[in-house]
C-alpha cells in the first residue's frame, strides 16, 4: 500500500513543491518508508513507500529516464516478474535487484500503454512523457488499487486517495449528494431536478479497473478498458477433473503471489466459511521457506457465550487445528466507542462507512498489531469459483438438462432434509419470482414489503428512480456473476481497502485475481452443484487443505459479526438518543424519516423471540451513520 499523486497544469501555470507536497502529507500513512517527489514546471508528481516485498527495499520512486524523457510513479504489486523480465532480456541476477516499479517502468519503455495487457498483478501507475506532453494513468485488471482523478479548467490531478486530492486548495470539497441518494434510495438511478443537492455532481471520479488514461497538456483526455472479465479459451470447454485441478492451481497461484515474497507476515479476515478458508489452507504451501505465519483474525462469540447460529468459531478452530502454519487471533467483542469517533473515522475514509465497522475495525487493527502490512479477505468467492446461488436449478430448466435436475433435486432433498414444497420455495420460487419472494422477505424483516427499505424522506423518493415492479423471471447465475464482477471492477475502491489502509495495511482479495476470474468464468454452470451440495468443486479440489469437518458442512457463509443484533441492543440506547438530537435540528429533513428509523431499531421480529429484525436494523444504523457523515461534511470539518 503505497501511493501516488500528481498534477498537471494546462494554462502555463507552475506546478510548485508545496502543492505535491500538500497531497503527499495527507496521504502520509501510504508512505512511512519514503516520500518523494518530482517537478517539472506545469507538472508535478508524487510517490510515497510503504516497504511490503523485498524487492521494495530497492525502490526509488520517482523514476527518470532522462534520455526519454519519462517520469514513473506507481503503487503496485508485479506477479508475473519472471515473465516480463524474460521478454524484456533481463537475467536472474538483474531481476532479483530490481523492484516491481522499475520493472513495469522498462516494460512501459518497451510496450508503452499497451504493456498493462502483459502485467499480471495490483497495480497503479503514473507516467509523465516530456517528450509527447502526455500523462498516462493506468488501474489493473478488477481494480485492486485505486485512482481518483479531477479534471478542472486549468488542471489535471490524481491521487491514491480523495484526501490527496482535497489538499489542493483549486479542487472543490462537493457533498457527493448523488452518491448520498444511491445509498440512502438502493437505486442506481437519480433524478437531479427532483433534489436540489443533487444537482451539483461529485467532483471527484475514479478511474475503472482494467481501464488506461491518456491526459494531454492541452486538456484533452482520453481512455481505453484495456479488460473487462471474460472466460480465458485455455480453460474452456474442459472436463471435471481439469477444473478441480485448475481450481487448486490457480487459486493456490493467486494466493501464492500474495504471500511469498513478503516482508513481514500476511493477514486474513478468517471468517471460516469455504472462502477465506480455502485462502488460509492454500497459503501454507507459499509461508514454507519465508518463516512466517499467516495471521488470521476472525470475529467470534465468546467461548462462554450462547452459541449463535452464524457464529465462525467451530470452523475457525477446526482451520486452527489441521493448518499448523495459521497464527489465529479471535476479537470477541466490538468496538462500541467507535460511535464516539465517528468524525475521526470520516476524516479518515473520505466517506462515511458501513454499519459493520463496530467489528471490521477491530478486525483491522488486531491485524496490524500482530505485525502484518498485508491483509486479504474471501470475499468474491461467491460469485467467482463458489457461486452460491440457488437459481441453479432453474438454470438447468432453461437448458432442459431434465435428468440432471431430477438428480440432483433428490439429493439435494436428502442433503437438506427438507420436503418437496421447501425446497421448491427456496430453490425455485425465489429465482422464478424473485419480485414477490423479496417483498415477503422484507415485510418479514421488520421493512415495508412495497415501500422504501431505508428510512428516507419524500424528497430522497422523489430524486430516485422509481422502483418498477417487475414480474421477470431471475436473471442466470452466469449473469448475475458478470454483473457483480463489473460492479466490483468498476468501484472506486474494493472491499475493506480503506478501512485497511487507516491502519496501515494493503488490502488485497484472492479471489478478484485476473487469473481466477478468467477461470470461474470458463466453468460450466452445471458444475456448481454435486451430490446435493454447492461448492463442489472447492470440496473436491481442497479436500485435504480443508479441515476434515467441512466434507459434510453445509453450505452457508458464517457472519463476520456472529450477532449484529445484540451489537445493536447495546448501541441503541445513545443511538435514540443522537436520533433525536438530529432531527431536533431541522438540517437532515430532506435526508431521513426520523420516525421510521426509530422504528425500525425497535420493532420486533415477526414471530421472533422480541429481538428486532436485523435487516431493519442494518439500515437503520446505516442510515444514522450517513445522517452523522452528513452533518460532519456539511459542518465546516477541515
């Protein structure tokens, strides 16, 4: 997790030392090893070092090529050095002394822009052409790290982060109202005209995964999506046993280039279901010859505690006994003061954050105290090589594979110990209508079943999209994971990536490698369930990786947090409280139904034991941090 930032000028003005300076303080926990910069008069660029690989105790960002004219910046982490050094002539001793960054620097030398489509790996890089007059910014495949760009009228600049940005006194610090009435609204859509706040755009943008930028010193900026997830041929069209094969193979790569050439050990968000397990499993084989452990911090109940249905700790423990190489650490408790830092943590995120911070952070920092610069999570092992979606049996009716639909309704019956009709309402209803199946979910959860989920005002209604109701049969596993791939390649940020970074952590996720992704995509949907069970494929080809108890496990992910709502029940009290306070005040009315997040932390469950609905409360609290977030960016905050 280093960083990178610059500026270019299009009115003859002078990028000076002070401005790079500026972004680089306020990205400063990217650069505890070195922070340097580089000026060129209407340009500008900075690079600050955090030392992750060993090769990194080399780097000397910025890097000039002065012959050529080209200045270098960038935050990355190479897979394939080998690789690339071969075709650029490099010898093993050259390689073994250079770093990551000089080594995607001589493969821009050789292929310019096009050398992204020969890099496997995280990264980010910046390349300032005296010669042509250009800047070229380039994010890899699925977005793992990040790049904020601004375009004024006189000037172009970017940083690793908005607070890198925000430090030049010419970007304007906007509310990012749209994106406020995304959340707030779950619509992808905003009407601008319907809310006055929305009509002013977020000034900061992010550029794509998989995408290069082109910046000329006259303005003109231009971009290309050099990748987009697709299926590679080299896997496709192939048997079962190849994909149980290439599923060890890949992922286990995947993993492996995230942890053998560390400078101090990893870490793993351990949430012990198949995902981040088979992640813990398959690191062993990378941390043989490095001498570290895989540090794994996983939030649990206490041991003396009632046990909880999604609680991770029988699962956590089993990883704990069959991988000998896992230095585990459980946090058993959140972090309830975190509602008394909440301005800090704004201050820190750029943005407000997620109602599951009261545990992410203890997460997150346990991890970093234990000594780790690198973390990794599971997530994206739903909808890349373990889809768990349930539609597959509908799937199998689109493709009228009858026999095997039969065989496996019969086992999946056995499997779940479940009737007929149960399983027909889980397994087929839900896909073939999923319009009414949400709408009783949600009136079963303690949220109105047509209405707004989230306690909203009528002028947030007002400036969303309104929902169509739609009586569309659900849409194919394979789509639903391109659409969730795209989501994931074209976010700003991923995962706990910021969170992670307040704590002086990279932030990178397995399963969102290039590598991975084109293999998921080549398997056959019909893959995905065998014998009555999902993940079949992970069982088969990590069977001896994972802890014996998980050969009969069921299919379900555990919880991060194991019981939100007693988080809550502790919170709510000075929650209610600040409820009041806020809509005392009169400045959030445009935002929120006060009355209706009241309710919806305090309403029981239906037919529930009198404890509230956890997804009503999820977007209660939800909606309370980003009335908090509001109120902190509209107040002056510095």
């Amino acid at each position: 997790m280093s960083g990178v930032c610059g500026l270019v000028r299009f009115d003859g003005g002078v990028v000076t030392s002070a401005d790079i300076d500026r972004q680089m303080k306020a990205m400063a926990r990217r650069g505890p090893d070195r922070a340097r910069s580089w000026l060129d008069g209407a340009v500008g660029l900075g690079a600050l070092l955090m030392r992750v690989t060993h090769e990194d105790d080399a780097d000397a960002q910025p890097i000039r090529d002065r012959d050529r004219d080209l200045t270098f910046v960038s935050d990355a982490r190479l897979d394939n050095r080998e690789e690339i050094a071969a075709l650029l002539g490099m010898g093993p001793a050259g390689l073994a002394r250079t770093p990551d960054s000089a080594l995607i620097f001589e493969a821009f030398k050789a292929w310019g822009g096009d050398c992204v489509e020969r890099l496997m790996g995280d990264f980010l890089f910046a390349v300032w052409d005296g010669d042509a007059r250009t800047l070229t910014l380039a994010r890899d495949h699925m977005g793992q790290r990040h790049a904020f760009y601004h375009l004024g009228e006189d000037f172009f600049a970017f940083a690793s982060e908005r607070k890198g940005l925000w430090a030049l006194a010419d970007v304007p610090r906007v509310l990012p109202a749209r994106r406020i009435v995304h959340v707030l609204a779950e619509r992808t859509v905003v009407r601008g005209a319907a809310f006055d706040a929305c009509n002013a755009e977020d000034e900061l943008k992010a550029i794509p995964g998989g995408t290069v930028m082109t910046i000329r010193a006259d303005g003109q900026v231009s971009s290309r999506r050099y990748w987009t997830p697709r299926a590679a041929p080299e896997h496709e069209g192939r048997d079962e046993a190849y994909y149980i094969d290439a599923y060890r193979r890949v992922l286990g790569e995947a993993v492996a280039c995230r942890v053998r050439r560390l400078n101090r050990p990893a870490s793993l968000m351990l949430a012990g279901g198949f995902d981040s397990s088979a992640i813990a499993g398959l690191a062993g084989a990378a941390l043989e010859h490095t001498g570290h452990k895989l540090i794994c911090v996983s939030s649990v109940m206490p041991k003396d505690a009632p046990p909880t249905p999604r609680d991770a700790r029988q699962w956590v423990e089993a990883c704990q006994r069959h991988m000998p190489h896992l230095d585990v650490h459980c946090v058993t408790e959140p972090d309830l003061g975190l509602l008394d830092r909440l301005e800090a943590g704004f201050l820190a995120m750029d943005n407000s954050y997620s109602e599951n911070r009261f545990v992410t952070d203890p997460v997150i920092r346990a991890a970093a105290q234990a000594g780790a610069r690198v973390m990794m999570d599971g997530n994206g092992g739903d909808y890349t090589l373990n889809p768990r979606d349930k539609g597959w049996f509908l799937d199998q009716l689109r493709a009228r594979r009858f026999g095997l639909f039969l065989r496996e309704w019969r086992a999946r019956r056995r499997v779940l110990k479940v009737g007929h009709f149960t399983l027909f309402r889980g397994a087929l209803l839900l896909h073939a209508a999923p319009w009414l199946v949400r709408r009783w979910r949600r009136w079963r959860n303690g949220l109105d079943a047509m209405g707004a989920s989230m306690p909203i005002s009528p002028e947030i209604r007002a400036a969303a999209e309104p929902e169509r109701l739609s009586f569309a049969m659900g849409r194919p596993q394979r789509e639903k994971m391109m659409r969730a791939l795209r989501r994931q390649q074209d976010g700003p940020t991923v995962g706990y990536a910021t969170p992670a970074a307040m704590h002086g952590l990279e932030f990178t996720q397995p399963f969102h490698d290039k590598r991975v992704v084109e293999l998921a995509l080549a398997i056959p949907d019909w893959m995905f369930m065998k014998d009555g069970r999902e993940r079949p494929l992970a069982r088969a080809a990590l069977k001896d990786i994972y802890p014996p108890e998980f050969a009969d496990r069921d299919d379900l992910n555990d919880a991060l947090g194991p019981d939100f709502v007693s988080t809550v029940l502790k919170l709510r009290p000075k929650v209610l409280a600040d409820i009041d306070r806020m809509e005392a005040s009169g400045r959030l009315a445009a935002y929120f139904d006060f009355a209706k997040m009241r309710r919806m932390l305090t309403r029981p469950l239906r037919g529930g034991d009198g404890r509230p609905a956890e997804n009503a409360c999820r977007r209660a609290l939800r909606a309370y941090v980003w009335g908090r977030y509001i109120e902190w960016f509209t107040g002056g905050n510095s």
